[in-house]
C-alpha cells in the first residue's frame, strides 16, 4: 500500500471506525465508515485521492494523535 499521504490504516468493524495513519504522524479516527468504504479504499490506486474523494467531509473523525 505504497502512498505519499497514508502510512497506514486500520479497520475496526464492531464500532465502524476506520484509523487513518498519516505519513506526516498524524493520526485520524473516522467514524461511522460502512466497511464497504474501507475495502475500496484498500484495494484502490490512490489512497489519498480515494480519501479526500470518499471519507473527508462525509464522515465525523476524531484525532487521535497530532504530531
């Protein structure tokens, strides 16, 4: 999962959160994410477009770290 703007990310379905891991440090808890979302955002060729396209302004979050 090669990107210039998400290190990582992490699903968790019981609460529908969807963990976003920047490579800047920063850490984002978007909540309320149907599982749908993650999966296409995984298996698509731009993590970051994917994310400002789909996820930012639709769904709350909440930050978890800010480094």
């Amino acid at each position: 999962m090669p990107s210039t703007v998400v290190a990582r990310m992490q699903y968790i379905p019981e609460t529908e959160t969807l963990r976003i891991v920047f490579v800047s440090g920063k850490i984002y808890d978007y909540k309320k994410v149907p599982e749908k979302i993650y999966k296409a955002m995984k298996s698509s060729g731009s993590k970051g477009i994917y994310l400002n396209k789909y996820i930012k302004g639709n769904f709350d979050f909440d930050i978890v770290e800010d480094s």
